[in-house]
C-alpha cells in the first residue's frame, strides 16, 4: 500500500532514539502510548480514530514501534506511518465499545506475545486517552507486570522541534496570520457570528500560498461581549456583532498537525478607557517580555519578568502566562509540558516553541495578545507577524 | 450575570430527576461526571474547556448539580448553565497541569464539603476525560469511598430525546443536507481537496435558514482513492482529485452541540463494475432494513435484518452497522449506548436516534451511504433527505 510519509523514515528513528533515552532513564522497558499526537510523533500515525482505544507500543530492543487500532483502521496505519506489516495490529470490532470485553485484553495478549508481561511497562496515567478502566484491566491481565506513569515522557521529547518541524509550523503561522486578518476584516456592526466564524474555518482549511490546512486542535475560540469574561466561550450562531462589543479571538493555523496560535482582540465602536489601558499594558509587557527571552533563562522566569511589567498598572493575571506548543490533537494544541508560571524551572532551549499568552478576563470583558516564538541561539523569534493592538471599528 | 440556556429550565430539572433514578437503582449516593456531553445535558454548560480537568457532582439529595472547573471558566458556567451562584466552584490556576498536585485533590475537598466522602460514588471510568490518574487521587484522597463504575449511566438517559432536542437534530439534519450538497457540488477533476473541505467546514458553521451550525464533534471525513480503504482518513490537503478516485464523505450539521450525521460516495468518471455492485447492494439493504425498523425490536434485529440483505451477493460488513448518536463534542458525535451489532439486546424506543451506518472498506476503495433515523411511535423517520446514491461525475 503506498504510504504518505510527512518526514523522512531517518527523523521517526531519530524520535524513537530519543524516546528510547528517556525510557531507560525512567527504568521502562515497554512504552505503551495513547495520545495521538504521541502516536504521531513516533510513527506517522494519523487518522480521527482516537475515539477508539488506540495505541502504540515500543519496547527498548525494538526498532520500530508497534501500532494497534481497530481493524477498520489499519489501512490508515498502512498507509500513514513508517511501519512495515509486522508492526501493524487490527483488533476485531468486537471490542469497540463492548459491555462484556474491553479492547486492553487484546493490548495484554500483545505485551504477552512480545514476552513483556512481567516487565517495567510505561503508561500515560493522566492522558485523555487512557481511562481508569484502561488501567484496571491492563492491570487485571498483566499481574505481574510493574506499572510505570509515563504521562508526558513523549511530550518532553517533542518539546526541542526540528528543522523539519519548524518548517511545518511556519507553514501554519501563515495560515493563522491569513485566518486572523479574515476574521478581523469580517467583524462589524451588523454581522452574524457565525458568519465570520463560517469564514475563519474556511480560511484554516484552505491555507495560504499553496500550504493547504488540517482541522486545529481547538475549535475557533472567538466569544464576544459578555461572553469575553470567561476563557473558552465561542461565538454564538444566533447573534449580530453588535456596537460596543469586545471580540476575541484564538484562532490558529495547522499545517499536517502542526499549529501556530495567535490571540488578537477587536472592539466595535469607541473602546472605554480601562480596555484602551488593558490593552496598553498587557501589548508594553508583551514586548518587554519577549525582549528578554533567551536561551538558558527558565520558564517561571519569564512569567516573572512580565509580572513585573504590571507592577503599578492595576492590572492583574492569575493564571499562567504561556504554554509550550507543535504538534497535537484535539482537544489541546498546548504540549502539556512547559508552563510559563511561578514553579516552572524548565530552562528553555533552542527549538522550543511557546505560545506566550496572557489572556485577561474580566468580569464585563476580556482582552487577548499574545505571540507564539521559536526559541533560537541567541533570543527568541516571533513566529507570527501580525500588529500588536486593539483592533478597532467604528 | 446574563444567561443564555438552549432548554428551559424545566427541561433541566427532568433530566436531572431520570439521572437521580439511575443512580437510585445503582446505588448511586453521588454522580461525578466529566463527560462534556453529560455535564452539558444536565447543567447546559457549553465551552471548550475539557482540556483541563472539571465535571459535575449530583448528589441524591439537591436538585441542581455542582459546576466545577478552572477559575477562568466559571464565567462559563455563569453564562451557559441553569445552576446558581452555590452550585459554581472555580478552581485555583495551579491545579493546570501541575506536576506537583491534581485536581482531583480539589474535588475531593469538594466531596468532603458536601460531606459524601464515605458515600457511594459514582465515576465514568472509561471515558476520555476520565484517567487512571484522576482515579488514584480520587481513591487515595477519599479512602472511605465506595467507588462505582457509572460510565454511560447518563449517556443511556441521554438515548431518548425531547422534543426540543428532536428539534435541534432536525436543524442539524438541514445543515448536514447543506454542507453533504456543498461538497458533491465541489468534488471534482484537478480541485484541490483542501478547497473543497474549505467550503464543506464554512457551511457547517454558516448553517441554513437562519439556524447557525457549530463545530461537528469529529472533522469532515472525506478521504479519496487509497484512503478510502480505511474508515478514518480525510482529505490530502496536498491533493487534487484525480479521474477514478471514489470519495467518501462522513460529514454532519450541528447545532447547540446536536448532530446529524450523513455519509455518501462520489465517483470521478466511469465507476469499476465492482463499486457499482456495492453500491446497489448497500442501498438495497439500507431501504429494506429501514422499512423493517419499529419501536419493539432489538438493535441486534437490525443487523440481522441487514445481514441478510448481503447473503449471496459477496459483500461482507465485518464490523456494527450503526450506533446512537446525539448530543456531543470531540471526539465523537456517538453516544456509546446502542450499536447496531450481534448480541445488542437494546429494545428499540420512540425518541431513539440511530445513525444506521454501514460503510464497506475494501483493500483498493471504500462506499459508505448511511441514514440517521428517529425511531417513532410506529417505525423510523429519516431526519435526513439525501438522495441514496452513488454519485458520479464524469
């Protein structure tokens, strides 16, 4: 079956490698993974059949990893990963969903077949993928295997991107800055939501010069007026634009599961004072911010460093400020390992990508810029060009 | 704070009364639910915030469930859901993916406070929202809890519809018949794919006759040649169709979270005598079968009624033919009560909503034509008018 590969065989076996690294250090002698973009990231893997049990599992003296899925879907492994036939399992559909067997029999009749069952097996204990009856029953199975949490092992890997990688996210940072500029030429007076929401879509899937787009990890997040209060409200598809609105919008670009977010805000009218400040405030400490950012510095020292831009200013930001980002899934495009906030000691590194967002949510309104950057040797690079303001209408 | 609710209040209250008789007739003291499509079903709440941990707590003994999620989103809870200020509990930022704590320490306190924490405790253990972390914690923080598998408890309430949610699907089912006629106008020769799902995802979200669409809760699935070998591939955005590709697209209407799902097959050019043969045959047994359907028989009848529409013509169905479906978010628009399957004893009931789906994927090509049906008082109704075919264009 022709396959569709998105890197080179060469960059899956360097990733295996480097999971391999973490593994032993961590005492794990079979990973088993469930989050799609880990199965991504290590075979090629992709296809909407997460809402399945799904996996991969890699053992230390293999080198290539194992996929398993519904047999319905094991052309879509055939087709999209690395893998040859030995490494590709499909399990009967009897398993989908069933009130009587659960599909971690057949992924403990694997780890036997391998002769892993009385070894150090790592799994994703808080993952979206990997329920609690996914745990009891692998345990039930495999009694005298040893459990390790492998939750985020892969994704800690992932957070150094390659050429490659970066290539792709590129890719997608012009399709969000296209998706945004539609977005903020379609808000008026007078619009329907869904209207503009109906030509963002269309926007990330159609892409820009020629770089076609994937469906992103988030639905477009654009709440208006009241709705802007709160984080992960959208539009409403039976509402105008109306004049004094706030508008917010978290939209991204995808290019082959790759994102590159942005957060921009528009008011409709003459915007009062304590947004106009808001706006001021939080766009100065952007820029200071990200001035700052470098190579060696550590994660709560950036928050840190933007705290200290609001000193004085009234205006405040509880939650974290940023997150680390690339390659992902519904229902997060963030990478659940780097969190620009008080605690984080990760040292960032060139290749790291981060999307630096401090939202603010108010009880009457909100108001979102932020910057996805690369970190490179020397500093940090936007990778979005797009003006830092209060979009406004009249 | 101003609150904008799809059912009246009512509506709520009656659902919360047939949840409270599951959980009596399990022995069910306290239901903690984290599926978005429960918590929105009984509390109205609608925001793509899962990401992070939150869910709904119902004792046996209140009449409006618990809220509770990240800070930042009880704004959310105070805009979308019926609950007041009592039942909305935001959570502190550094319970976000923090490596040091879970939230799940969070909604142990909670428990303590309502004074349930050596009570019967219901838990959806396989859902996606549900990880084997949270049930450590859980375990670990409340020892004197009896803990009860409750997944799908509310998920079966949720399998007979209101009228008012009857009335959502049948909006839905227009936009799907909309955006199924969007894309067969589009495919063509030389089109790119990704201009084609451009188009497909905008009238999901611009709707028709004034009923705004949202977000499906699976992306459009419409792979082409080799991809639709498999069940859960989608477009190529690199891709133009080429003369002899099948098309398959899976694609629904959504609205207020309320789907209705449709999947057909074109063909570019002359089809293979083979696909043409499928073709027939699938839409011989989807018609015959849907003439049998009636309130009183079971979901394991269907099949069978199915089955042997295929006897002697070579066609072969390996997996369920179909599955309830409703109400949701990512990942999935089925409800995982009722599948169309051998050894489904479910008796059919006015009010049920079934996608009747049985695609074929062969080694070379794909055909799916499927029907989302509403069991009535006396048989089924379509909710969708498609023409069952396969299409062609030359």
């Amino acid at each position: 079956m022709h396959k569709v590969l998105r890197f080179d065989v060469l960059e899956y076996k360097e990733r295996v490698r480097r999971v391999k690294e973490r593994m032993d250090a961590n005492g794990i002698e079979l990973l088993f993974l469930v989050d799609p973009a880990n199965m991504n990231y290590l075979t090629g893997y992709d296809g909407w059949s997460f809402y399945v049990h799904q996996g991969v599992l890699l053992t230390l003296e293999d080198d290539q990893p194992h996929w398993f899925g519904r047999q319905q879907d094991s052309n879509g492994a055939r087709i999209t990963t690395w893998l040859d036939e030995e490494h590709i399992h499909g399990y009967p559909d009897f398993y989908v969903q069933s009130r009587y067997t659960h599909t971690m029999v057949y992924v403990a009749n694997l780890i036997k077949e391998f002769k892993y069952e009385n070894k150090n097996i790592g799994v994703e204990m808080d993952n979206y993928w990997y329920s609690a009856k996914s745990m009891n029953v692998l345990r039930q199975e495999l009694p005298c295997a040893v459990f390790k949490d492998a939750t985020n092992l892969v994704n800690w890997v992932r957070t150094i991107k390659s050429p490659a990688e970066i290539n792709y996210m590129r890719q997608a940072a012009r399709i969000c800055e296209h998706v945004m500029q539609t977005a903020i030429d379609a808000i008026d007076i007078g619009i329907w939501e869904k209207d503009v929401a109906s030509k963002v879509v269309a926007a990330q899937i159609a892409g820009v010069d020629g770089y076609g787009g994937d469906s992103p990890a988030i639905f477009p997040i654009m709440p208006s007026d009241i709705r802007t209060s709160t984080a992960h409200l959208t539009f409403d598809p039976d509402r105008k634009y109306q004049k004094g609105d706030v508008v917010l919008l978290e939209l991204s670009g995808c290019r082959f599961r790759y994102h590159a977010p942005l957060s921009r805000t528009l008011y409709l009218g003459e915007p009062p004072e304590g947004l106009r400040k808001i706006a001021q405030v939080v766009i100065n400490g952007l820029q200071t911010t990200l001035d700052f950012i470098k190579p060696g510095i550590t994660a709560e020292e950036v928050e840190l460093r933007w705290r200290k831009c609001l000193e004085g200013t009234g205006v405040e930001k509880p939650s974290r400020v940023g997150y680390a980002f690339g390659l992902n899934y519904v229902p997060d495009w963030g990478e659940h390992t780097v969190s620009l906030r008080p605690g984080d000691k990760t040292i960032l590194r060139p290749g790291m990508t981060i999307h630096f967002m401090p939202g603010i949510w108010l009880d009457e309104f909100g108001f979102e810029c932020s910057e996805p950057f690369l970190v490179t040797e020397k500093g940090c690079e936007k990778l979005i060009n797009f003006p830092e303001e209060l979009f406004i209408k009249k």
